[in-house]
C-alpha cells in the first residue's frame, strides 16, 4: 500500500487532448453528415468511439485507423450507396475524385510534411472505400478529426485465422459432383494465410495472385520483398509452415476447389484467385505462447477486397471467402468499413462468404461476418448438429460442415482441421456449382434464397440459442433448382416479427408448380405466437399452402409474454443481476442508443427534494441506465458516466415524492451478461430561517454564541457501482475560484481567496530536495477549464508555507500564494473558508461536498487536461480515525471525504492543493478542505485526506490581511440566516456603553442576556434594549450582594477584579444557578443553596468590563 501526496508533474501531461478539443464548428457538421448517412444511433456510437481512439493513442501512442472520406460529388447516404452510385454512374470520375481527396488529406498532416512522407504514416489507399487507412498518433487524430474532409475515423481491428467427409454431406455423389455439376468455369477468391499452389490437391487451378500486408516495429509483412502489396505471380505463396496459421490457408482453399484422386473440394473444377492477407506478429502480449503468429489488418483485407472486384471482368468469379475475424456483434454491423465494397462485389454477382467464428457464441457473431451483404457460415458437425465452438445468431444466414473437415495443408500433405473457418469454403464452393447449373445467370441474393429455402434446418439447442432453426446447405438440392426451367419451382421466403420473436418451418420450402407447402410457427421462450401475415391468415400455429403458382412469402407474427415486474431497491443497497433473453424487450426509444434491448426494472419511493444517484455496471455488457417517473416518461438517463468509463451512473434530484423506476439495460441491441445496481439517496435536512432584530431605547447586537447541529445530519450511501476517480468534467464557470498552480516541473490545484491569494497545499511549494519554491518559479493558471490552455496566468511574488508544516509528514499542509497582479474577469471568483462557528451547521459528518482538480482519473493514471468534479461525503477527525484505515494518522488539522466501504471516488495525483467546498446554503459554497493525500486514490477504506481549512482562519487572516471569521449571526451586519431542523442555537444580547438589556420577545423569552433555541420551523427573536446603564443583579465590581435577596430562577453571573462578599440573605432557589468569579470570595452566615441549586464559585483573576447588566472577560 502506498501512501502519496497528490501532486504529479506536468511535464507528462503536455499535449494530452481530448474530444473536446476537436474544432466546436466540425463536431455538430460531422454529427448530422454521419446521422444522415448511419443514423442518430449510429452516429452516436461512431463519435463515442473517436473519444476512445483518442484516448487509445494516448495510452499506445500509435493505433492503426480507417480513415472514412467525404468524396467531392458523392450524395450522402449510406457508405455502401454512396460508393456504389459514384462508381457505377462516374466510374474514372469517382477514382480521379478519391484520389484527390485522399492526396489532399494525407498532405495536410503534420506527420507527413515532416517525417518523411507516406512510408512514416504507413498509408493504404483504397479504391472501392472511400477513405484510407494509416498509422496515427494523437496529434495526427485530432489533425483528421478536425478536418472537413473525413466523415470518421474507426480502428484498423486485426483479425485472426477462423481454425478449429463433409462434401458428400451436401449432396456430391462419389465423384465429387452435385447432379453433374462440379464449378467448372467458375471462379472462387481465398483471403487467407497465402496458398500452396502448387499443392498436388490445388495445382493448376491458380489463376490470380496477390498480397496485402503490413510493417511496423513487430510486423512483418507476408508480401515477397516485404513489401506492403504486390500483384506478382507467386505473391499469395503459403508462409511458412512452422508459424501457427500458416497452413490455414491452403486448407480452406482445398475445401473450395480442391481436387484429388481420392476426395474432392466442393467445386472441384473451378477456378482460384489467391490473396494473401495476413501479417507476421512478434509481440507475446498479442500472440502469447504461439509467438509469432498471424494476424490481418481491416486495411489489408479491405484492399484484398478490391482487388478480386477489380478482378471481375477478367473471370467469372462467384464468390470470395473470408476464413477469418474477430470480435462480438449482437446485430448486423450496419457501419462496418468493409460493408461498401461488399455491397459492390454483391452488384457484380460475386457473393463474400464469411466465417461467424469460434467463440461459441449463441446469440451474435464475429467481424466482418456481421457486416450486411455478406454471406454469414457457422459450423455443424457431420451429425448435423450445430458445432460447440460455432458462433450463432438470428442474423446468421447458413451452416455448412466445419468439424474434423480433412483438406489440404503444407507441404503437399493432409489434416483434419475443425472451425466455421471450415464451413465457409463449402459456401463459397457452392457458389461455384450453383452459378455453372444455372448457366451463370443467377445473382447473389437468388443463391442465397435458394441455398436458405432448400438448405436442412439444423435446430441449436445450445444454452442461450433458443432452438433456432438455421439452413445446413444442401447442394444437390439447390443445384436441381438452379439448374430447372424458370416458372418449374417457387419459393417459400419466411420471416418472424419480431424476429427473436420465434421461428417459421414450411416443409417444403421450395415447390413445384402446383404443389403443397405447410408452414409451422414455433415461439420462443417469452414470446406468443399472435396471428399470420403474407401468403398465411390466421392465428392457428400452422397455415397451409395450396396449389402454389408463384413465390410466397409468409410472416409470424409473435408478442412478448414475459412479466416485467419492478423489484424494490432501497437507499445504499447493491443488488446483482442479470439480463437475459427471458427478459423483457424496453420500449423505450431514444435517438442516442439502439432500442429492443433487454433489461430488468426496479421502483424506490422518492422523497421531493432528495437527492438519489443510481449507479450500473457490468464486466460483460456497455450498460444504460433509464430512470422514469410514475406516468413512464424518461426523466434522467445515462450511458457512460465519464469518456473513460462504460459504468452508467444517474444523479437526479426528485420533484415531487412519488415512485421512480429504474430501467437496467445495455447500450447494445440484445446484450446479455451479469451486472450490479447500486441506490444512494442524499436526503437533506429541511432547514429555516432564524431572523433577529434590536428593539427598544437603548443600543445592543445580538450574536449566536454557540450552534449544535443535530445528530442526525445528511449522509450519502457509498455507491457500489465503479467510477472514474475524478468524477465528471465541470461546467463553465461551476468553480471559478478553482486555479491550475505549476510549481517548477509539477501540477497542483488551488483555490483563489481573493484576486491577488490563492491557497493551495504546502507540500506543492516544496521541491524534490525539500527547499521552497522560489516565486519565479511558480505560475498560475485562473479561469479555464483546461490547466494547458485559456483563462489567464499570473506570476507569483510570495511562496508562504504553514510555518508548521514539515516535508516528513502531512500535517498543517496549507500554503499562501500571493500573485504579482491581479485575476480579474467574469470568470474569475473567489471562495470563502469555512470558520470553525459554521462546521457544525455547514459540514459535520456526511455532508456531500464538492472536490475539483485535473489528477489522474485512476490511481497510477492518466490526468484529464479538462477540470473534473466529484462529490463525496464529509468524515471529520474523530469519524475517520476511527471508521477508516488511517487510524492515529488523521490529526484535528485533517478532515476526510469518500466513501469507507465502496470506495470509487475519490481526489487522486494531480488534484492537490484543489479545493474541496460544501455549500453554504445561500448559493454558493465555503472553503473546507484542500486536497492533501491519501492512501492511492478510492481505495475502500481510505478515503481522501484533506487539510481542515478552519483551523487555520487566523493565519489566513494575518498573512493576507483578508477578514474570514464572521459569526452566523451577527446582527448589524447579518441580521437572518438558515439552520438545518433540530440545530439548537443560543443567542447573546450584548448592550452597548449607556444601554441595557432588558428582554428577549418573540421566540426567545426572559431577561437573562443568553437565550437558546431549537430550530423546528422559521423564528423570529426580538432583543430590547433601553438607554441607562442599569443597576441589574449581576455587576462586574461589588462588595457585597443584596442581603435577603433570594435567586428563585435563571443564571446569574457575577465577576470582579476586587473581592466579592455574598451576603447571609441570598438563597440560591431550586432550578437556579449563581456563578461568581472573583480573586477573593466570602460568604456571610445564612447564605445557602436549595435543593436542585447551583453554586460556581471560581477564585481567578480576571480582564473585567461593565456592559449593561452582563460582565464580559
């Protein structure tokens, strides 16, 4: 454990941005350009990710990203569209405007005019995709997020190879042939690991060769030469055999054309186009035990894309296959940045074939399978069962086998590999015979109609697949259809609304002229089936097909049944959860996320004017929060807490005492996965104004003496949900007394008291050799949100440590900064110190407060260049000694803020010296803490440790000259103030020279000069006072008291720089109280004390003044 002061040098954090420093006029254009052409949703998601590439850089210092462009002349629309229409409508024009404002882009980055050109950035230029894709740093994000030109920017993700007697299980007879059909004619593209070519399974067949790769410092590209491209026979040349992958290649190409003398591929006597895609990796944190391995950048697959499309007028190519990819997709990839030249290879009847991949997901697939357009394949077993390790979901279009498929490998061998990297080449190979039966006249989505209605629907009763049905292909099938006379057969299309609604089963799917089809709907669990729509009617779960003549199409239509009940969730409770497909679908829409998302509900009674925040957070899923109000409209939502976090977290103040509902859901369509929810309710204690006013003759104040706030002050629960250390960003002008101070090389935080003082933590004024800053040494930046630029910066003349402040410890660690010339502007204010009187009424134990600082936002991370805030509740002394880890460290100079048990927010490295402020219930907000140190940062029972700003009001006072230590009440200057319900607060009323006091009215009664009240509503006191200095039974100097003069009730005090005599006559009556203080007291004979009297006699010397009837030292 180690314990730290808070400061952190800023020399590391020059240069740091963020999305908030992208130009303010770029961010709406490029928000409506990417609306209009993805979608308000998808837009939203696209500018979330530039934040998190943003941030990315600044942890790698280089990523490698897909650069999308704004083409000259192209209409705004989808990617896919948009390439589509220019290439088909302008063809040369199209090339000669990309080039141009790729060219244009690419000389516009620093990098580029400085480094070297092209090589430093590791450009890739792409002909179908409008964009490019490069090696950026964080100067050369925010140089292309900046610029009109680029519409976004995404990750270059890399993809690894898909691994893990199947032809005959698709319908070949012993041949190898479907129906006579075998692909002769047909060409089949691989994008791979590379090709044995002249394997005895593939010789001959390679018609085309190329490579696209990648170099940087542990990369190595796979082209010959190692270049980054090459078109060259021979370029797309298996690599070598001993690195893992290297065989992965070969076998998928022997699955799509193989042939042999004694097995064949599915499209034996079809062609190959070879592409090499894939890169060589030396880097163990990526490869781990298989060091090196292969892995293919989104660019290099993309240009490997173009390349079989450009490819098209030269051979008949039917399909390209895709063995490879990665990632988690619960919905179709609608802004992937493969989708447009997919969308273009399927305008040429060349259909991309891509493997769903293996992690055994049962409700989403892998990239690029997800992007539309493309042909998804998952794997099943040669039991005809869906394979373990096969992706699935409701978007998946077939299965094909993939589970021990025997092939092809280095060097002129064979092997058994398992993986939908298996399956997929029997669809693309199926392409092949389908396109030759139906004499090359039959585009990508009739195949696909086709290979779905014909195919064997295999049912996943894997946990989690819903027994969904997915096409098996059935070739032999499929390939009598294509083969047949049009008009001859008709096809049975089938949909589900919604579509995890449930599944539709005609039987058969394909039919003859005249024949008979009978459709069955089978819901899933949570759902009804409802009524037919289409070609069926009805609400019977089966619906039969007569006599059919031309293509139907049936629709199930099904509703949810399930039950969302709210569970009940009350004030510091976490509970665990879990979203799950047997939950409910939320209806709520809202443009920034996608909708039909899962999610659990839970209700709390909300009290008008407290304060509640609800926290979320899931290890498995991007969480969303919703919070409702009792007539289901959305009051408060939330995605991410902060830009760094993907924990939700909703702080809402109620309105009115009524029932709120909490929705739980993800930010993604459909996520499923555990999670924790989390309530903190922040009641405040109602409070009420306490007005005096002087009365009477004579002249007087009235001062409040002493306050007692009530035990049973605010308090926040600690929240149980993960958060940021440093909270939120602030506002514009929330903290204008809030200061950046650079000591030499480090950064701090203060606070200004005035326009010319700062304070700010002693220990941020001393060097690493233990010696004070000098004043030129130091500077100061006011009245910006961002510590490196804005506001104004001001030298320092004075460098003023606490006298008692040591470098071996944390004690009286406070500091005075006085400026060498003012702060002045609407920006800049200043902050008031809590004084010790207002503790109790303004911060005891529990109070929410406020800390603001630039520290990193974890412990041992990064600082944020934008002010953060977070709030955290109030332990004193005595509370965090004893409640919290620090024990005998916390002093009475030091006072805590956070939270003992869940810890997660806290001030970290970089916040010290910052302000920690409470509000002073009249608008704006006191001086309690200065950020000092701690035991790392949020650590559960450690939390921040700041310097307690009250004990050191004389200080401050003298060393500034400035006036801190004002009281409550003061009356002649502050004549009201608020107190919280409960606080009990006495009253004096001091008379001046020739005055008296008489009595209290109002609220307050009697004649003694102290009153005390308890605050349970709004009071009023009156104090009287009249002209004459009268007699009254307590003086300041007497000989002797009264005799016969018995003190029935009150407090009587009397005090004296002389002797005092107590005459035999006075009694002190039950309920009485008489306190004398004198250097000599004697008591005459008679004098007594009642039963349930009090006697104070004290021999001390003492300062005496006569005022009115009451003595005062």
């Amino acid at each position: 454990m180690s314990t730290s002061i808070r400061s952190w040098p800023a020399i590391l954090l020059v240069g740091l941005c963020l999305s908030a420093l992208v130009d303010a006029q770029i961010l709406p254009e490029r928000q409506q350009m990417l609306a209009q052409q993805y979608g308000d949703a998808a837009a939203s998601r696209l500018l979330k990710e530039h934040d998190q590439l943003l941030a990315k850089a600044q942890t790698d210092g280089e990523i490698p990203v897909i650069v999308e462009l704004v083409v000259p002349g192209q209409p705004l629309g989808e990617a896919s569209q948009r390439s589509n229409q220019a290439i088909a409508r302008d063809g040369l024009a199209y090339q000669q405007a990309l080039g141009a404002v790729q060219q244009q882009v690419v000389e516009r980055l620093s990098r580029y005019r400085t480094r070297g050109g092209t090589a430093s950035l590791g450009l890739k230029r792409f002909a179908v995709f409008p964009g490019i894709a490069l090696k950026a740093d964080t100067q050369n994000l925010q140089e292309l997020l900046e610029m009109p030109e680029v519409l976004r920017v995404t990750m270059d993700r890399r993809s690894r190879p898909s691994l893990l007697e199947s032809v005959p299980l698709i319908g070949a007879d012993l041949s190898g042939a479907f129906d006579g059909y075998t692909g002769a004619g047909q060409t089949v593209a691989v994008l791979d690991t590379g090709v044995q070519t002249d394997h005895p399974f593939l010789i001959g067949k390679t018609v085309s060769e190329a490579c696209y790769s990648t170099n940087s410092w542990s990369e190595t590209s796979l082209c010959p030469g190692g270049v980054l491209s090459s078109t060259a026979p021979g370029s797309a040349y298996a690599c070598d055999p001993l690195i893992d992958g290297c065989n992965h290649g070969t076998h998928v190409a022997g699955i799509a054309v193989g042939k042999g003398q004694d097995f064949t591929g599915v499209a034996q006597d079809a062609e190959l186009i070879a592409v090499q895609v894939f890169t060589q990796i030396e880097d163990a944190s990526y490869c781990g035990q298989d060091e090196p391995c292969l892995t293919a950048y989104s660019s290099d697959i993309i240009r490997g894309l173009e390349r079989v499309y450009a490819l098209r007028a030269d051979y008949n190519i039917r399909s390209v296959n895709l063995s490879l990819g990665g990632g988690q997709f619960f919905s179709p990839c609608d802004t992937s940045p493969y989708r447009p030249v997919i969308e273009q290879l399927r305008t040429a009847n060349i259909a991309t074939v891509i493997a769903s991949g293996n992690n055994a997901f049962t409700d989403s697939i892998a990239s690029p399978a997800c992007t539309p357009g493309a042909i998804s394949v998952g794997s099943t077993t040669k039991a005809d069962q869906v394979s373990e390790f096969s992706n699935s979901a409701d978007f998946l279009d077939l299965l094909a086998p993939g589970s021990r498929i025997n092939s092809a490998v280095q060097v002129d061998d064979f092997d058994q590999l398992s993986g939908t990297s298996m399956a997929a080449p029997h669809v693309a190979g199926a392409w092949a015979v389908l396109a030759q039966a139906a004499g090359g006249n039959l585009s990508v989505t009739d195949a696909e109609r086709i290979l779905k209605a014909l195919g064997n629907p295999i049912s996943d009763t894997r946990t989690g697949a819903q027994g969904r049905n997915i096409p098996r292909i059935d070739l032999l099938s499929a390939v009598q259809v294509a083969a047949a006379p049009p008009g001859e057969w008709f096809l049975i299309e089938t949909s589900s609304s919604p579509a995890e609604g449930g599944h539709v089963i005609c039987d058969p799917l394909l039919v003859e002229r005249g024949g008979d089809s009978r459709c069955t709907a089978s819901p899933n669990p949570g759902y009804a089936f409802v009524e037919w729509g289409g070609s069926c009617s009805g609400s019977e779960l089966t619906c039969a097909l007569t006599t059919i003549t031309t293509d139907q199409s049936v629709i199930a239509n099904f509703e949810s049944n399930c039950t969302s009940s709210s569970l009940p969730i009350a004030d510091g409770e976490a509970i665990n959860g879990e979203l799950s497909v047997s939950d409910c679908l939320s209806s709520i829409q809202l443009s920034s996320i996608q909708t039909e998302s899962y999610y659990d509900e839970y209700s709390f009674e909300a009290t008008a004017g407290a304060r509640y925040v609800i926290g979320l957070s899931s290890a498995d899923f991007d969480s969303y929060l919703y919070l409702l109000d009792e007539s289901g409209d959305v009051v408060a939502s939330n995605d991410d807490f902060s830009d760094l976090d993907l924990d939700s977290q909703i702080t809402h103040t109620a309105l009115a005492t009524e029932t709120l509902t909490i929705h739980a859901t993800s930010y993604g369509r459909r996520e499923i996965g555990g999670y924790r929810v989390s309530l903190s309710e922040y009641r405040p204690t109602p409070s009420y104004l306490l007005t005096v006013a002087t009365a009477g003759t004579g002249n007087g104040s009235i001062n409040s003496v002493e306050i007692t706030r009530p035990a049973t002050a605010s308090r926040l629960s600690a929240l149980n949900v993960p958060m940021i250390v440093g909270g939120i960003p602030a506002a514009e002008g929330a903290w204008p007394w809030q200061v950046a101070v650079f000591p030499g090389p480090y950064l701090c935080g203060g606070s200004l008291l005035s326009p010319d003082w700062v304070v700010t933590a002693a220990h941020c004024v001393y060097d690493e050799f233990g010696s004070v800053f000098s004043p030129s040494e130091v500077e100061i930046r006011a009245g910006s949100l961002d510590f490196n630029a804005g506001g104004q910066t001001r030298g320092v003349s004075r460098v003023i440590p606490n006298p008692n402040y040591s470098v071996w410890g944390f004690d009286h660690d406070i500091a005075l900064l006085q400026l060498a010339s003012p702060v002045t502007g609407a920006s800049i204010g200043e902050v008031t110190p809590l004084i010790s009187s207002q503790e109790p009424i303004l911060a005891p134990d529990g109070t929410l407060a406020t800390v603001t600082g630039w520290g990193t936002t974890s412990e041992g991370g990064q600082s944020s260049s934008t002010l953060m805030q977070v709030d955290v509740p109030l332990l004193g002394p005595d509370t965090c000694r004893q409640d919290s880890g620090y024990g005998s460290r916390i002093t009475d100079n030091m006072v805590c803020a956070g939270f003992i048990e869940g810890g997660g927010r806290d001030s970290c490295q970089g916040d010290s010296g910052g302000p920690l402020v409470v509000p002073d219930q009249q608008g704006s907000y006191r001086l309690t803490g200065i950020v000092s140190w701690g035991e790392g940062c949020a650590r559960p029972e450690y939390p921040g440790v700041y310097t307690r700003v009250s004990r050191y009001i004389d200080w401050l006072e003298e060393s500034t000259g400035l006036v801190f230590n004002q009281q409550a009440i003061q009356c002649g200057t502050t004549c009201s103030a608020d107190f919280v319900e409960g606080t009990e607060v006495t009253l004096e009323a001091i008379a001046e020279a020739n005055s008296t006091f008489v009595e209290w009215s109002g609220d307050c009664s009697g004649t003694t000069a102290r009153c005390t009240l308890t605050i349970d509503r709004a009071k009023t006191v009156t104090a009287t006072f009249n002209e004459g200095a009268g007699p009254g039974p307590d003086t300041c100097s007497v000989s002797a008291l009264p005799v016969n003069a018995p003190i029935t009730s009150g407090s009587h005090v009397f005090r004296s720089e002389d002797s005092i005599q107590v005459g035999g006559g006075v009694e002190v009556a039950s309920g009485a109280a008489l306190s004398l203080t004198a250097p000599s007291i004697s008591f005459a004979p008679g004098f007594r004390v009642a039963s349930g009297g009090q006697l104070t006699a004290t021999a001390s010397a003492v300062s005496c003044e006569v005022i009115a009837s009451m003595a005062h030292r």
